[in-house]
C-alpha cells in the first residue's frame, strides 16, 4: 500500500508541474502580447521584433517540448 502511495504523489506532483508550467506560459504569452500592442502603438519597430521573435520562441517551445 506505500508503494501505490508513492506512485500517486509522483503523478499528482508531475500534475501539478505541468498545471503550473501552462499556467507561467499562459502568462508570458498575454504579457508579450500586451507588449506588442505597446510596440506598434508607439510605432517601435526594434522592441516589436523582439517582443514578436521571443513570442514565436515561446510558441516553438510549446510544439516541440
């Protein structure tokens, strides 16, 4: 019975790293987002490539990891 107990704190805390992962990358994205909005407002071409680059590096991340 301790054993069946390991495995499921083991899967309930890859859960919850996974939950919690989702959830930091949810909000890089509105972050970038609202970031880029700011950078075409103010007509900043440099901060609106960067803010677009690190958002597609996000993006890639999620498809590949």
């Amino acid at each position: 019975m301790g054993k069946m107990n390991v495995t499921g704190d083991v899967m309930l805390g890859l859960f919850a790293e996974m939950v919690l992962d989702e959830a930091i990358r949810r909000y890089k994205e509105k972050k970038l987002y609202s970031e880029i909005d700011s950078a075409l407002a103010a007509k900043d071409k440099s901060a609106f490539l960067v803010l677009t680059a690190e958002l597609n590096k996000l993006r890639l991340e999620r498809k590949c990891g």
